[in-house]
C-alpha cells in the first residue's frame, strides 16, 4: 500500500513470472487471481459476454454466457464471484503489505498510510460513477468506494487474534441482515424485494437517488467480510504450517462457508441475491474465493506451474490502473472509437455485423493487452 497515487517504475526486460515471483518473493497465485479477475473484468468493458449472447441464444451455449452476465435477483452465477474475489484478495495481499509494515512502522503510522489509500479508493471509486452526461452526481456504487471501506475496516482489527476477527466479519454480515428483516420504513420494508428495501432507503438517504439495478451503497457492509476473510487468509499463509495445511485449511473453510451460504438460501432462510449482497450470498461467494485461492495456491505457488501465466501476472499487477483505464476512458471514449473504426472497415466489406462486433471487441481487448505489456515491461505500477 501507498501513501498516494503513485507510479512505481523501473525499466528493465520483460520477467518470467517464476523468476519475478523469485525475486520480490511474490506469491504469484494471488497476482494470478487477481489478474484474472482484471482479465475477465477487461473482457466485459470491451462487451464481448453482451456480443456473444444474440448469437448464441436458442443453443446450448447460450447458459455458458450467462455465467458471464449477472444474476438478475435472486441465484448465483459465475459473475456474481469476481468482485468477491476481487475484495477477498485484496485482503490477501494486506495481510502481506501489514507484515511489512509492521517490520518498519509504528501502527499509527500504518493507520496514516492506510487512511490515505482508502480516501484515493474513495475518490477514484467516486469520480468513475460521478460524470453523468453534463453534470455530476455522487454515486456509491463502486468497487473502489466499497473497497474503501472494507480495506479499512480490515486494517483495525488485522492485529487482533482469528477469533475475533471472525466473529466481526459475521457481525457485518449479521447487522445489515436485522436491518433489512427488522427496520419497517413505509415503501422499504421488504426485506429482499428490489427497489422496496432497506439498502434502497439508504441509497434515498445517502444519494437521494435508487439504483436501477438494484445495487446499494451498503453492501460495504456485508462485504467486508470478503476482505477481513482474506486477510485471515493471507495470515495461513504467512504462518509456518506445511503447504498442506495450509490447503486444508483452506479447502475445509471454503466448505463450510458454502453450507452456510447455500444452506440459508435452500432452507428459505436468507435468499442469495447478489445486488444487495445477502449474508447467504457473502458467505457462499466467500466460500467459492477461498476454494479458488487453495486451488490457485496448490497448483501454482506449491506445484510450481508457473508458465503460460504472464498475461494474468501483468493484469494483476497493474489492476488499478486497467480498471481506472476501462471504467473512465474505455467506457467514455475509447471502446466507441474502436468500435467506430472496426464497424466502419468491416462495413465496407459487408462483413456481418455479429462478427464484426466480436472482432472489435477483440481488438478492444488485444490494443488494452498491449498498454498492459508496455507498462510491464517498463516496470511501471500503478499503485494507491
């Protein structure tokens, strides 16, 4: 973690990932994870999932690209997953940043540090939602402003012993749900109806405005249990128990937050809806974040399967700046200016617009890669 905004540079020749993980003694499985989730996420910018679908319905395919889009309400899809795993390995990676620290700082010197990166996640995460057409409007949906919060949260009780810090991520998961069951505000008081409930109210409260989608600003809540749970788990890692140990531990967790997670939402309990961030749905995405880790953990760091993962590494290790990148620029000039040059050439031709628009995307996808390289090899991080 930084103080500010920085660009950490270095020029120098492109790294394996092995020998750059060698180096820095990266655990390159959580650069990979990360990666991917930037990968993925980079994808979606450059609507690739949206292309695919008019394409693909009526076939068997078209469930495949459902993953890719997110649940409606209530159910889980593959989608729903990356911004919990995003959050889970953030809190990963503080686990490592504060063992650092604590090597070299006092703790309210961390806590200035860290109070730093959340307000630039704040203000960055704003900034994305706040340029609506001709005017700005103050919108608390983003990850990054989410993240500012968990990240947080998570920093003040990182010192303390593991069972405490499981039991508060279960209070951020037991306090919004007696908020949502238990506040009866006239027009919002359906617990788990869109647009009638208690984070809804809030987003009245706090924006004065309701998310079309369904979205509410204080899913923050919930899901800094997704960051204090990788935290928790970036502290198995850094402990001294056997490789195997460290699997099980975390395989047996990621099960037990499935049972829980899928046993609320089959018993009728709690429903798992990702968009207002259900204590069924945080656990079950948090139990799925943590078989992904133990996976990714096991076959890359433990069994050393470190080739063919530079695309991924180089996403992870520049994700702020790629997601700044596709959110503000790409979402607002630069995905519609390809788009303009691909739809126009393959026009000439007659090519058919269905696979014209995969292309662009494509290329959309391929010409981001590329600034992504260009930064690797320069030795260029941004960071906040």
């Amino acid at each position: 973690m930084s103080n500010s905004p920085s660009i950490a540079t270095q020029t120098g020749k492109l790294a394996e990932p092995g020998k750059l993980a060698q180096a820095s003694q990266r655990l390159l499985s959580l650069d990979f994870m990360r990666g991917l989730t930037m990968v993925l996420l980079t994808l979606e910018s450059a609507r690739l999932y949206s292309y695919l679908g008019p394409p693909l319905m009526g076939t068997p395919f078209i469930h495949i690209v459902h993953e890719f889009w997110h649940h409606p309400w209530h159910g889980l899809h593959l989608w729903d997953l990356v911004q919990p795993v995003f959050m889970f390995v953030a809190g990963t990676a503080m686990a490592f940043s504060y063992k650092k620290q604590r090597q070299t700082m006092t703790w309210n010197q961390s806590l200035v540090k860290t109070l730093k990166r959340c307000f630039w996640l704040f203000f960055w995460g704003v900034l994305d939602y706040a340029v609506v057409k001709d005017h700005l409007e103050l919108r608390l949906w983003d990850v990054l402003t989410q993240l500012s919060f968990t990240t947080l949260v998570t920093f003040l009780i990182m010192g303390w012993e593991v069972k405490w810090q499981i039991i508060v991520s279960f209070l951020c998961l037991l306090i919004p749900e007696f908020l949502y069951r238990f506040t009866h505000i006239p027009g919002y008081d359906q617990p788990f109806t869109d647009q009638h409930n208690f984070g809804n109210y809030m987003d009245m409260v706090l924006m004065g405005r309701v998310n079309d989608g369904g979205w509410v600003a204080i899913n923050c809540v919930s899901t800094s249990a997704h960051t204090i749970w990788g935290a928790l788990a970036g502290r198995l890692l850094l402990s001294d128990k056997s490789n195997q140990e460290k699997v099980k531990y975390l395989v047996g967790s990621g099960l037990l937050l499935l049972a829980l997670g899928f046993g609320l939402d089959w018993t009728g309990i709690t429903p798992i809806i990702k968009r207002i961030a259900t204590s069924s749905f945080t656990l079950a995405s948090g139990g799925w974040a943590l078989l992904f880790l133990a996976l990714c953990y096991w076959w890359v760091d433990v069994r050393k399967h470190q080739k063919h993962l530079l695309l991924f590494i180089v996403f992870g290790m520049n994700s702020i700046f790629i997601y700044l990148f596709f959110e503000i620029l790409g979402d607002r000039w630069f995905t519609e200016y390809i788009f303009t040059i691909t739809n126009s050439l393959f026009g000439y031709i007659h090519f058919p617009v269905v696979l014209a628009e995969i292309i662009g995307s494509l290329v959309i996808f391929g010409l981001e890669t590329g600034i992504m390289f260009f930064l690797y090899r320069k030795k260029i991080f941004f960071k906040l």
